[in-house]
C-alpha cells in the first residue's frame, strides 16, 4: 500500500526572535521531512494578538534562515484562517461540542470558539493539521498536556490527529527551562555573541529529537563555533569581522566572530601608545629588519622576520604590543604580513615615543 508523503510542520508564534528551543523543533522538523523525501509547512500561530509581537515574524524569519533551516510551504498564518476555523467550529457543533450563551463553543471543558468568535489555539491547531495534511506532529514536550486534548478535537471533527512526537526541552545549568536569565535563549542572543551560524545549526542537528529533556552545552557550542570559524570562506569571516581583504588569516584562531572583529580591529585601527625605555632595543632592532624588506612581505617572508627578531634577542611581546596595542590576538607574523613597511615603521615609530 502506498503511504502519503511525509509533511510536517512547524509552528512558531511570533513573539520575536526564537527560542533556541524552538529552533531545536524546527531543525527536528527539517531533518525528519529531509530524512523522509517530506515537506515542511511553516505555520504562525498568530491567534493570540496580546503574544504576537510587532515584526515578531520577521524576527524569527531571519533567524530561521541564519540558521539555513528552509521552509516548503507557508507562511499559513492562523490569523487567515477564520473560514477555516468557522467550519471546523461548526462540525463540533455535530460532533459533541457545545455552544454557550455567551458564544462561545466548548467540548469537554475545552474552549474551541471564545465568546468573541475567534478560534482558540486548540481549534485552530487541529484544523489547520488536518486541513494542510500533515501526518506527523514535532514538537516540543511542553505541549504533551495537548495530544489528548487535540485527539478529543480530531475525533469531534470525524478526524484522527496524526501522530505526534515529543522531544525534550533545553535546560539551563539550573535544570530549568532555558531563559534569558541564564545569559542567553533566543538565536539572536547567539548571534550577537559571535556563534556563526552553522555551528549552532550542528549543535541542533547533533540534538536531532532529544526524548528527555537535555542541558545547553555551553562548550560543545563553542568547539563547534571555533570549528566553524576555521572553515569559513576567507570572504565571511573577513565580512563577519568587518575586516578588509586578506585579514582572514589573522582571524582564524578566533573563538567567536564578536572576538575575530575585535581581532581584527587591533590590527587595522588599534590605540598605541609609547612603550617606554625597556622596549626600545626590541622595536630598533624590528625597525631595521623591517626596513630592509618589501613593502608587504608573504607569510614566508612574515614568518623569517618575526624569527629574525626573537633570535637577535627581541621581545615578541612588544613587538606585539607596538604593532596591535594589545597583549595578544593574532598571531604574530599575519599582523606582520597584513600591515605595509611603511605602516609597520609609523607603528614602531609611535612606540618608540
Ligand atoms: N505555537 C505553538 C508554540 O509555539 C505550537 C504548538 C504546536 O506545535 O502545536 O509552542
């Protein structure tokens, strides 16, 4: 017997940028329709006017697309759907459900229809499954109470709903549900961090469908974000970092794209400062190997004189602090590669007061 294509859905209300564990839903979502040649419908649960945000949706439209996570069909906003919901509202009517003197519409003390006529997030839920037809239900398992509630909805509209999976939630240290207050939630929280966005996709996609509940690997986040950071294309990370051509390199080592920005900003517009008498025989003796070099010299050229100076006795860590202000970032010889003669001279020059 033939079975109907996989659908799926995901179902986001639109209060602004995701959860982090709703992103985990949408990845589940994704990765089992891609696992099954299936479809994913994104629907938006905006019936509820106080919970929907201004520019709610769009928030967790760009997040859902930062994180590459693509979307067959919709958006379906519930707030569209009154037609539809009126309908289903009227087969409850045949199906056991009971309207009120103020309106609304109720099956077993569940509110399908308040008295202001709109369709509650029950109804609407299960009209919409049925009505997009979807066969499989992924979400979170803070909707578990739900299932029994939406099957008694389905069976009122002569349905069955299609079967449904719970994959636990993300936890903060503290084993509660994970919030602001633990520093970070949303995917913009992440973003703003400095996490590139594929490596917080593979911290999802290895969560795939947690059946318990699991705790926020803060540092599997970010091995992964280094990982990632290494194999980007030298033009994103460059574009990531608001760097010019050819810094990638001195950014690589970088734990997060907020660090690679201020890496790479120590290199092209750093605050220096004079370094004092001690540091003086270091920066000459740079000075005079600079001086006899190209203009720009190549990573072998780069590498040869940052050894050059160390081995006649030079202090890295001045030339370091001269050429970057700083007490570490990149290393040594890509500064030395990035930064002209000339440039490199109007440096020690600073330094040297
Ligand atoms: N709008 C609900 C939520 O964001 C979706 C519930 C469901 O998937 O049925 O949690």
């Amino acid at each position: 017997m033939p079975t109907s294509p996989v659908r799926v859905r995901f179902a986001p209300s639109p209060t602004g940028s995701l959860h982090l564990g709703n992103a985990l839903t949408a990845v589940a979502n994704r990765d089992f329709a891609d696992s099954h040649g299936g479809a994913l419908v994104l629907r938006i649960d905006d019936t509820d006017a106080e919970r929907a945000l201004a520019g709610g949706e769009e928030a967790l439209l760009v997040d859902l697309e930062w994180l590459g996570i693509h979307w067959d069909e919709g958006p379906v906003r519930q707030s569209e759907q009154g037609d539809r919901y009126a309908e289903a509202a009227a087969r409850a009517l045949g199906g056991g459900a009971v309207g009120d003197a103020d309106g609304s519409i109720r099956l077993d003390g569940i509110t399908l229809v308040r008295s202001d006529g709109t369709a509650t997030y029950q109804l609407a839920s299960v009209a919409d499954d049925l009505a997009l037809g979807i066969t499989h239900i992924i979400r979170g398992s803070d909707h578990r109470p739900n299932e029994v509630v939406q099957q008694r909805i389905a069976r009122a509209l002569g349905a069955e709903l299609p079967p449904v999976v719970h994959h636990g939630l993300l936890l903060g240290k503290d084993g509660k549900k994970l919030s602001k207050r633990h520093g970070h939630a949303s995917v913009a929280d992440f973003r703003e961090e400095g996490i590139p966005a594929p490596a917080l996709r593979a911290y999802l996609d290895e969560l795939g469908m947690p059946e318990h509940d699991v705790m926020l690997d803060e540092s599997r986040i970010g091995r992964l974000a280094i990982d990632a950071i290494a194999a980007l294309p030298d033009e994103e990370l460059e574009a990531a970092a608001e760097a010019p051509a050819g810094l990638a390199r001195a950014l690589r080592g970088a734990r997060t794209l907020v660090e690679a920005g201020e890496i790479a900003a120590q290199i092209t517009s750093p605050v220096l400062r004079p370094l004092g008498d001690e540091a003086r025989p270091t920066l000459e003796r740079l000075a005079e190997l600079r001086v006899r070099g190209a203009d720009r010299l190549d990573e072998v050229g780069a590498r040869e004189l940052v050894r050059e100076v160390k081995a006649v006795g030079g202090n890295l860590r001045t030339v370091r602090a001269a050429l970057t202000g700083a007490e570490r970032g990149a290393e040594l010889w890509t500064v030395v590669a990035f930064l002209s003669r000339d440039e490199t001279l109007a440096r020690i020059a600073v330094a040297l007061g």
